[in-house]
C-alpha cells in the first residue's frame, strides 16, 4: 500500500482516521481531506464461508438469496464475495453481506469526496494476506476472527466476548481456540487439524500497550495454550499524541491494499489505478533525480515512460470497466430461476426445522453454569412477510419460507456464588459443547426479575448449520 494513502477503519456509524498525531474518531460520513484507504469493519456485517452449486458468476446472487433465507439479515443484503474454492460439482464461497441501503449510501459517499476513497471490506485484506497453509486472527474491539487457507480453500470462525476487559478477552479464548480446532477438523485438514497451518498470526485492529510485545499478551498465552500451537504477534505500530499508549495494527492489514480490491464505481477504480501507478512513477522519479546527479543519464527517460504507463493503464482499467457494464445484461439469471429459488427455500424449510428435543437435552446438560432457563419458544422469521425481491432484473420472486428461531430467556440463579459474566461464559461454553451458537437477541431489552438479577434472550442455533462460519453481531 502507498504511505500517500491516509488509513481509515469504518466500525458502524463511526470512524477512526490514523493522523500523524493519533487516532481520531470521526462521523461515519467525515470529509476525506486526501486520498483515503477505508477500511470497512462493521458489527452489522455477516461473513460466512457457504456450499452453491452452479455458475460462480450468479455467487453474489445466490449467497445474498441464503443471507435472506437464514434470516441473517433485515431487508435486502449487499454481498462482496472474497475467494471461492471448488469442490467436486459445488464450490465453497467466503463472502461478507452488509445491509444495501447502508452499502449504497458508503458508496455514494465515497463517490462524492473530492479525493479518492477506496473502500475495501476488512475480510479482503485479511485473506489476501493469507498464503496457503498460514492463518490469522484478527481481534477488532471484542471480537475475535480467524481465517485461514488450507491450499486455497477458506476456513473461517469467529466469536466474540462480552466485553474488552481482559478477562472476558481471555475468557473467550477459549471458546476461540475450541472453535478453531472444530473447523479445522470438518475441513479438507481432516485429522490434521492445527499441524496443517505452517504458521498463525495475530493481528489487532487497536489495543492499549506501550510497545507491541504488551499486545493482548494474555489473551494470546491462552490460545496457545489451548491450540498447542505458536501464535505470532505481528509488528504493531505504536501511536503518538493523544492516542500515545495505544498499538495499532492497521497497516498490518492495509500491506495487500491494491486498487483491485476496492469496492466502487468505474470511475473511481480508474482513478485509484491511476493513483497507484502514478505514485509508483514519483517514487522512481526521484531516485532518477539522485542517479542523474551523478551523471546516471537516461534514467529520467525510463521515468517518463513510466508515467506514461501508468495514463495508459488509468484508460485500460476505464476501458475494461466499459466492457464490464456492457456484458451486464447477459449476466442475467436463468430462466425458471425464479420458481426454481422458491422450491428451494420452501424445502430448505423442512431441513432447517429446529429439533426441540436436542435443544432441551442441551440446556439440561448446561444447568451446571448457574444459569437457570425461565422459557424456551420459537420465534417467527422477520424477513419471512410475503416480501417479493427482484431477481436477475425481470420480475420478482415469491416471498423466502424459513424455519422459525428458537430463544430462550434465562438469567443466573440467585444461589449461584458467581459473578453473572462468569456464569453467561460458561453457559455459552457449555452449549457450544453440545453442538449450539449462542447469540443474543438484537433489539431486544433486557428484563429483571425481583431479586436484581437480569433477564438475557439468546437465539439458539445449531452448530452444524453455522459450520459455514458465521460472525456473531
């Protein structure tokens, strides 16, 4: 990545710009003063790793149709795909989905800036950093991601803990470290497990610490431990100003930044080509000034000739964007596609359907956290409304049919001697053991019961239908 680009990380409705003075957070919409690298890595994103059979060119379509299916999602999703790997007669894609109407106000956002803004989703970077056989783990606030490439084929888990306080971050470790283990054992690693990954590396988007060593040390310690495994800390850059005190490591996930992996219009990626290329040409520009002062003629020729490569690559990546736009129409789903999606959501239905009594036998093996379960009952799907959603251009499809959620309320027993953190972390352990995400309940507002303890919503869902690695809100 060019040091001309100023880094910036979009984490829902804000942003924190890096400034040679420190980190700054702004409104998610600030005024780019120069060319920006923004990275996107939002709560209200969901990554997954999902099985499609087809034409990979109708991915983004199929994997926004499951987003809409599982109900991962309220309204319509946008959906960047990232890698895909192919299995048999099936491929597996890694994808981020992220609300439309939120995607298409960034985008008109950053079209509008009097400077260039790419904007790269933070799963980009990530696996573009990856090379086959290495993993990362990627902490952003509390939420922990790994990712990693198995011979060019993803695995992904994630997880997150209650707070940034550092026992709840080593607290969680484990839960990661179990789920690392469990998804490298269902993919192509088999029985190799963690031995198949050469080396693991940890990254941090910030964390306090006055040099990189004090990077999440604990936390990291506890993996380890558990993976039986190295964990490498990469190189964190210290801050300066007021944010002194505090590692950054967002320049660690900005090195495979190219122009390719912004998400924009055309017109912008020919600019962010150009921009590049250009760059490029400066640098070399001034080593030619040095060389010439000691009499290194015709070095300035192969300058110009640079900069000229890199105006005729600007009209190239225009042209080729042309192109793209006019192939758009025979991009078009297939006839029948339609009705064929709306037999497959309706049987996916009947696959989906929540097995009660594996759920209760589950609960009734987690009592011993000192979380006692008030209710257990099934919520209907929102996204299920008899919406119509257009499809492929032509017409529109018949609403999604999905199998309802199961919740459940639960607070910690009054006679527990235990803190209610320590009591919810080793529930959600517990039920993880038994095959269960554990997720709570967006939008939902936390009741009390007479005796001061809180009343907590969870959504309960099978693990091996979230094997695809979905990234909890």
């Amino acid at each position: 990545m060019s040091a001309a680009m100023r880094l910036a990380c979009l984490l829902g409705t804000r942003c924190e710009v890096h400034r040679p003075d420190g980190v700054v957070n702004l409104p998610g919409e600030f005024d780019a003063e120069e060319d920006t690298l923004l990275i996107v890595d939002a709560d209200e994103a969901i990554t997954q790793i999902v099985r499609l059979a087809g034409d990979p060119k109708h991915a983004p379509a199929l994997a926004a149709r499951h987003v809409r299916q599982q109900g991962l999602m309220e309204g319509e999703a946008s959906v960047v795909a990232h890698a895909s790997f192919r299995r048999g007669g099936e491929y597996e894609l890694l994808f981020t989905a992220y609300p439309a109407a939120r995607w298409k106000a960034l985008q008109a956002w950053a079209s509008a800036q009097p400077h260039a803004v790419a904007v790269v989703p933070v799963m980009s970077l990530l696996w573009h950093s990856l090379t086959p056989g290495t993993g990362l783990i990627y902490r952003s606030g509390s939420r922990f991601t790994f990712v990693a490439n198995l011979g060019g084929a993803p695995v992904l888990f994630a997880t997150q803990a209650f707070s940034e306080e550092v026992s709840d971050l080593s607290a969680t470790a484990g839960i990661l470290a179990d789920g690392i283990l469990a998804q490298l054992g269902q993919s192509s690693a088999g029985a190799g497990g963690i031995a198949a990954l050469s080396r693991i590396d940890w990254v941090s988007r910030l964390a306090s610490g006055q040099v990189a060593a004090e990077v999440d040390k604990e936390v990291i310690a506890r993996v380890e431990a558990q993976l039986q495994a190295k964990v490498s800390l990469q190189a964190h850059q210290a801050l300066r100003g007021a944010s002194a005190g505090w590692m950054s490591g967002l320049g660690l996930l900005a090195r495979p930044y190219r122009p390719a992996l912004a998400v924009c219009s055309p017109g912008t990626r020919a600019a962010l080509v150009a921009r590049h290329h250009l760059r490029a040409a400066a640098w070399v520009s001034m080593a030619a000034a040095v060389l010439a002062s000691v009499g290194v003629a015709g070095f300035w020729a192969s300058t110009l000739s640079l900069r000229s490569t890199a105006s005729q690559t600007a009209d190239e990546a225009a042209r080729i964007e042309a192109l793209v736009q006019q192939r758009a129409a025979s991009e078009a789903m297939p006839p029948l596609f339609d009705e064929t999606r709306a037999l497959v959501e309706r049987l996916g239905s009947f696959a989906g359907s929540p097995d009660l009594t594996q759920i209760l036998g589950a609960l009734r093996a987690a009592g011993g956290s000192g979380v006692r379960v008030l209710r257990v009952y099934t919520v209907a799907d929102k996204s299920a409304g008899g919406r119509a959603t257009p499809a492929g251009g032509a017409g529109a499809a018949p609403a999604s049919v999905t199998a309802p959620r199961i919740q459940i309320d639960a607070t910690v027993d009054a006679t527990a001697q235990r803190s209610e953190a320590e009591s919810l972390s080793d529930f959600v352990a517990l039920l993880r053991k038994q095959g269960f995400v554990v997720a709570e309940v967006e939008g939902q507002t936390r009741g009390a019961l007479s005796n001061g303890r809180t009343v907590f919503s969870y959504q309960l869902k099978s693990m091996r239908n979230e094997a695809q690695g979905r990234v909890p809100r």
